[in-house]
C-alpha cells in the first residue's frame, strides 16, 4: 500500500497526480527546482503557472530540497518533461533512497541518446525498480475528474500492480501491462503523429486527411515498435491507438495545437517561445526520425514533420509528397 508520494516535477501533471493521490488519502510531498514557484504553491495552493483553477489539498507539501522530498517515500512519480529528466535526476541522485519504485508519466525519448524516460531514470541512478503511466490522460479534464483509463506498465508486474491500486478510483481505471518498452514507445511517439494532425488542422485540410493521417500514423509508430522489440498489440491498446486519438483531436493538447500553428504557418521557434509547457513532440520528433533511420523502418509521417519542424520544408509541399507517393497495397 502506498502512503506518501515524492512527486518530482511541478508542471500539470505533477500537479493533477499530486491531487488525485491526496484525494484517495496518500500524502504528498512535491518537489520542484524553482523556489519561487514552490513558495506560491504553498502559499495560494493553486498552481497558477500550469493549472490553474485546481485547489491543493492539505495532504499535500511542497519543497525545493533534493532530501527532502523523499523522506518516508514508498512511491516516486518522476512527471518532469522528457528533455529535462537527465538533469533534473543527476540533481536529485545522490539522495534518492535506493529500492523504492519510480513511476514516469513522461512520455518522450530523450535527443543523442534515443532513451525512453524509464531509461534515462536507471542510466542515472542505476537500477531502480521503474514504472511508466501512460494513456490517454490529459491533465485539464483529470482536473474536472472527467472519466479517464490508462496503462501502468512494467517489466515487474507487481510494480504495475503498486501503481495501479495507489491510482484507481471510480472515474479514473487503471490497466497493467508487461510491454514496457512498447508503452513507453507509444506515448512517445504519438505525439509526432499529433503534431502532424495539428498541421492538418492548420491547413483545413478536413477530416478525411485527418483519419488517414491517424490510422497510418498508427501503422508507422507501430512498425517501429515492433522492429525494437514490443508487442504489436501494445500499440492498439489504451496506451497506443488511445493515447493517439486523444492527443490528435483535443483542443488543448499541446502538441496538436503546435502543429496547428505551424499548419497555419507560424514558425516552429516563435510557436515553442509562445507556450509556457514544454511541446515534448518537437525534440521527440528527433529522437523518433533517429530511430527510424537506425531500426531501418519506414516511417513517412515522421520524416514529413522532421522536414518541416528542422527542414525548413513548407507544410504544403510536405503535404503534396506524403499524397503523391508510390501507390501500394494497405
């Protein structure tokens, strides 16, 4: 059983996890690496910056000291940006009490070395027991207690299990599942997906280019899944085909809204200096385009964004070469 909770991260989903925690009757204890900015959590118990309007229960503290927020720890959610786990994690190693499980809701694979978050946790602290959350979970309608289903994965399904009960309640499901590598694969990489149904949006391209760009941006992130090593059925499951729809029609996720500006023809540095929460999709597209070259598999949405977002490509000649290319069987 769980009953306090080092929260590492005081972004969105730091925060809506911190408070369905304290609301199951778990303490909390949250950390962030900006004093300032734990000071006004403290104080208004709200999160202003990422999430406003959510009250902070009591069962939840806050500090910005590296030992501090693991005392009495029986749980670690590790909900920093995929692209800032590295350092914020060297920070916190040396006092992180060995053993005790972490859980990453991040959903990323880190530039230059092409690690999933799981992954960039153990290549810091060494072996650690690590879970990864992750579905189709946007943080403003968790905030309303809006029904929600996700996947706890791990290669210890007992793991999974310690996660699943310290989260389930009766709005928001929690499923395990051992496919570590493929639930972490498919958060990561729908996000390209999203950017790219983002871009169609922008362009008012409609709805039928925009139901093929989800169902073949399904095939491509899980043939690359497949060449690494998960399991097929991984990618139409909650974490995959789930988190996928999610992230590519609702209107405030990040990385579709990006995509949108862009489609619109904004510039992808004016559209990242313009949003307050990291845009994991843009980095991620990288590491993504890097893992296709490196397992050889063909993945034409993804190549199509890389061109775009680092390219300099133009968005509707992007889009003419993705309908223009060799006809071939489904």
């Amino acid at each position: 059983m769980v009953e306090q909770v080092a929260m590492i991260g005081d972004g969105q989903m730091a925060t809506v996890c911190s408070v369905m925690l304290a609301d199951r009757g778990t303490h909390v204890r949250m950390w962030g690496q900006d004093p300032d900015h734990v000071a006004a959590l403290k104080s208004v118990r709200e999160n202003r910056r990422y999430l406003p309007g959510l009250h902070i229960p009591e069962r939840v503290s806050f500090t910005s000291d590296a030992e501090a927020v693991f005392v009495g720890a029986d749980l670690i959610i590790s909900a920093v940006p995929c692209q800032y786990m590295r350092s914020v994690w060297t920070r916190l190693s040396p006092a992180y009490p060995r053993g005790v499980p972490i859980a990453s809701v991040s959903k990323g694979i880190e530039n230059d070395t092409l690690l999933r978050p799981s992954q960039i946790v153990q290549d810091v602290v060494g072996p650690a027991p690590v879970v990864a959350l992750s579905g189709p979970s946007i943080a403003a309608e968790l905030a309303r207690c809006l029904p929600a289903t996700v996947v706890a994965a791990s290669n210890d399904l007992s793991l999974a299990k310690l996660v699943q009960d310290a989260f389930s309640s009766q709005w928001f499901r929690v499923y395990t599942n051992d496919d570590l590598l493929g639930v972490e694969l498919a958060g990561a990489t729908k996000n390209v997906i999203a950017l790219a149904a983002g871009i169609v949006d922008g362009l008012k391209a409609g709805d039928n280019a925009k139901a093929a760009l989800l169902a073949r941006g399904l095939v491509e992130i899980t043939r690359l899944g497949v060449a690494m090593g998960a399991r097929r059925e991984t990618f139409s499951g909650l974490a995959g085909l789930g988190d996928l729809v999610t992230t590519c029609v609702s209107p405030v996720g990040r990385n579709r809204t990006a995509g949108q500006l862009i489609g619109q023809g904004r510039k992808v540095d004016e559209v990242v200096a313009g949003t307050a929460s990291v845009i994991e999709g843009i980095p991620t597209t990288r590491s993504v385009y890097q893992l296709a070259r490196k397992y050889q598999v063909d993945m034409p949405i993804t190549e199509a964004v890389h061109g775009v977002l680092f390219e300099g490509k133009d968005v509707i000649a992007t889009l003419s070469e993705l309908m223009m290319r060799r006809l071939k069987g489904e």
